[in-house]
C-alpha cells in the first residue's frame, strides 16, 4: 500500500510504522470525531446565548471576512447571525458519519489532508506540523508564536492541491496586513517569499547565512527600503536608491553596491518567486564597524533583497497619538535604518488598543508622522504636511505627490502641526509606498464623519494614475 503524501514539514522519520498505521489511525480518527462534536455543541451553545442579549454574539464568517466589512469603519456595528439549532445535531450525524465511514475506508479515501496529519507522530506538535510549513515537533514555538516565516510557496501549493477539491481558500489566497497580529490561520502568517538575492547569489531563505559576528546586525547598522511591485515591476526604484545613497553618506556606511545593478537583480527575486503585485525590500548592512566583529571573510556590506505579498488595508483608518515618538533634534532623524524597534513597538502598542497607527510627536508636541507613513491634514482645497524639521522620513510617496498635487485640484504646504489641527481640519490621510493614500477617519477618539473626503479620494486617484503610467512605461521599454 502507498503511503498518502505528508504535509511539508513533516519529517519522514515521524512516519509510524506500516503495521501499526491502520489502528492507530483508527482511534484517532474516533478521538478527533468526538472532540469535534464537543467543540461545536459548545460554539452553537454560547451563539444561543449570545443570542439572547442584543448585539451580543458570534460574528458570522460573512459578516468577519467580506469585501463590505473589509470597507466599513471599525466603529461601525458588526452584523450577527441568529444562532442555528441544526448545529448540534449536524455535528452529532457528521461524527457517526466519519466513525462509520471510517470502518470500511481508509483515511486517504475519506480525506488525504486529514490521513496526511494523522501520519504525525503523537504529541503536542501535529497540528502546527499541519499548518506551519518548517514547524519541527519539539520545538518550543506553536501556532500562535510561529518560527520565523518562511513562505515556500511551491510546497504548499504541491501540499494543498492534494486536499479536498471542495475547499476554496487556501493559504495562497488569503488577505495579509502588513506589520499586523490579525488572527488569521497560521500559515498564513508566513510574509517572505521562498527566494532571496544574498551580496552576489540567488538562494532558498533557508541557505542564506547572517553571522553574529556582522557587526551591523548585532547593532542595528545598516538602511533599508520597502518597494512596491506592480505588474512585476518595482515601482519608483530610482527614488528608493536615491534615498539610499543619501541615507548611507549621513551613517558613513560605504555603498560597493550600483543602483542599475541592484535593480536587475531585484527583477531576478522578483522573477524567481513569481510576484506579479506585491512588496519587496532592500537591506544594506554594515558588517565591518563596532567591536562584536567576527574574523570571517565577508563583505563590508552585505546586501539582502526578498518579496512579500502585498499587505491588504481598510479605510478609513484609526490612529493612536504617541508623545516622544520622534527627536527631531537627532543627526539620525529622518534616516531609514534597521533600528526600527521604535516604530514596530509604537505600532503593535497601538494595535493593542485597537487603532490601526499611531501618529508620532516630536520631543516639541509637534506632528511628525506615522511610524511608517507620512500624515496630511486638509483644509479647504489646502493639503498641509509636517516639514522635514519636524523628524518625519522623506517618504517616496509623498515626494510623488508634492509633484502631482495639482492634478488633484489642490495645493500642497509644509506646515508646522499640532494636535489641535489635525481636529479641526477637513480631512486627514496617510501615505506610504504600500498603502498610497489611506483616509483617516478617527484620531483618538476624534471622528471625521465624512472620511474618505473629496481631496482624499482625489489624490489617491492622481496617485494611481501616476503609478500605472510608470509601470507601463517601464513595460513597454523593457519589451523593446
């Protein structure tokens, strides 16, 4: 008999011996089928009573994941199912169905994915070796702290073309948030795409090597960019190099590295992984600088290129305020470095509290930006952002848009801003290389009932335009 396929990241060696597989397969299959009728007797109970209290309640997975909710303000009301009585007793006649079924086929014939996880050896980890891909049974991760994702997407591909031809999601398909914690199955936590360009080669992620002996590691040394890829061409490159090289001039970090040159071999990671719309990013580390140096031969920077898929967002969006989240006076202000704990830290803070970013302020009170947006505030056909001075990061974006500005029937200012003049202003958006333009419709706990506003919509739309007519461009003169 030929064993049915395990999922990737299952070890053959955990496979049980042949003798032994059917009988044990056997009581797991009945152990599995009764805690499946309990786990839902209880989930259709608590709708019950949920059911009982107005607004009270399971959301349904319409109502959690559709296109209209994805769109409608999180202060806005969740719509609830009533709860059905025909759960408990679909459960009870599934679970005599599969025990029954189970007597007279095999596991591969009922269902190859369930046969493929029931192949694991016994323990704590089968199930994370059923949705994390390089999850190793024993290991002390689990599925709500995964290891550090890697996405292999031709395994899984391979892995869930072999389960039931019913299901129509897969991991492959699946709406990500960048830098988020949304509660999402674990698999699909997994952002970096399978191949990365490392100094002078294309590798699998897992071949690729950082030292601890990189001094720029360790220290947080080094620069980095964030690309937006569209039609599998990476959008404003040389405005990202540009800022590179800037950025690398203010740190002293040498740059051995060409921008035409870095380009074409962004177009090699992009081509190997397949990425047709997504994000890539550029990482610039300094090795040799510092005292935790290691005496093995390496670059004086290393250079480090992989993609992502491209982060799904709503609007309009809530934002947090964080006093002390940027220093204006620092030589280091505005630069994009690897240190980025600040910003991720600010973020998942605000997260917790439910906003989506959180607007930092200078060590003056004043606005500077989100930790990975520019802000904008409108007022009339006026839109004002906070200068340079004020600790922001020259974002491409936004320099796009001080360019563009007049096709959208409106006039950009650097403004100095406070918080009392994000709440009086007529509309209020981000920008950023992966969200474009986003309307912000509370700060705080302040609302702006009318977001996203004209303006808003307008410059998102001259924005997109702009985008595609990059993308074309680029098209058609690398097709000549």
């Amino acid at each position: 008999m030929v064993s049915p396929p395990l999922p990737f990241g299952v070890p053959l060696s955990s496979r049980p011996p042949e003798n032994s597989r059917k009988s044990s397969l056997s009581i797991r299959l009945r152990t599995l089928g009764s805690a499946a009728f309990t786990i839902s007797f209880f989930f259709n109970w608590f709708r019950t009573l949920g059911a009982k209290t107005p607004g009270v309640g399971i959301p349904s997975h319409g109502a959690r994941r559709s296109a209209a909710s994805l769109q409608r303000p999180l202060s806005s009301p969740v719509l609830y199912k009533s709860p059905t009585k025909r759960g408990p007793l679909t459960a009870f006649f599934s679970v005599l169905l599969f025990h029954f079924s189970s007597l007279f086929f095999t596991p591969k014939e009922i269902s190859p994915a369930f046969a493929a996880l029931t192949q694991s050896t016994p323990g704590g980890g089968e199930i994370c070796n059923f949705f994390i891909p390089n999850f190793r049974s024993g290991s002390p991760q689990s599925c709500e702290d995964p290891p550090f994702p890697i996405w292999n997407a031709d395994h899984t591909q391979h892995f869930f073309s072999s389960t039931s031809s019913t299901s129509s999601t897969s991991s492959t398909s699946r709406s990500f948030r960048y830098n988020s914690s949304d509660p999402i199955a674990c698999e699909a936590r997994a952002l970096i795409h399978r191949y990365v360009f490392h100094n002078d080669r294309l590798l699998p992620i897992e071949k690729v090597r950082l030292s601890p002996g990189q001094a720029g590691v360790i220290n947080g040394w080094g620069l980095f960019t964030t690309l937006r890829i569209m039609r599998g061409e990476a959008f404003a490159f040389e405005r990202h190099w540009r800022r590179l090289e800037k950025d690398a001039a203010i740190i002293h970090l040498p740059m051995p590295y060409a921008g035409p040159r870095v380009r074409v071999q962004l177009q090699e990671v992009i081509r190997a992984n397949k990425v047709t719309d997504g994000c890539a990013r550029v990482y610039l580390v300094y090795n040799q600088v510092g005292f935790w140096r290691s005496d093995e031969p390496q670059p004086a920077v290393d250079l480090i290129i992989h993609t992502a898929p491209l982060p799904e967002y709503h609007q309009p969006i809530r934002l947090a305020i964080r006093e002390h989240g940027r220093h204006a006076a620092s030589p280091l202000t505005g630069v994009k470095t690897i240190s980025w704990l600040n910003n991720v830290w600010s973020f998942a803070e605000a997260q917790k509290d439910g906003f989506d970013e959180v607007i930092m302020l200078n060590e003056r009170g004043e606005v500077a930006e989100c930790t990975a947006a520019n802000l904008y505030i409108v007022k009339g056909d006026t839109v004002f952002t906070p200068p340079l001075s004020s600790g922001c990061l020259e974002g491409v974006t936004r320099s796009i848009l001080f360019e563009i500005v007049g096709e959208a029937g409106a006039i950009v200012k650097e403004h100095t801003l406070r918080i009392e003049d994000l709440y009086s202003a007529d509309e209020v958006f981000i920008s950023s290389t992966n969200r474009n333009v986003i309307a912000v419709g509370e700060i705080s706990g302040h609302k702006f009932a009318n977001a996203p506003g004209p303006v808003t919509l307008r410059m998102n739309e001259a924005f997109t335009t702009y985008l595609n007519d990059y993308v074309t461009r680029r098209l058609v003169a690398a097709s000549r």
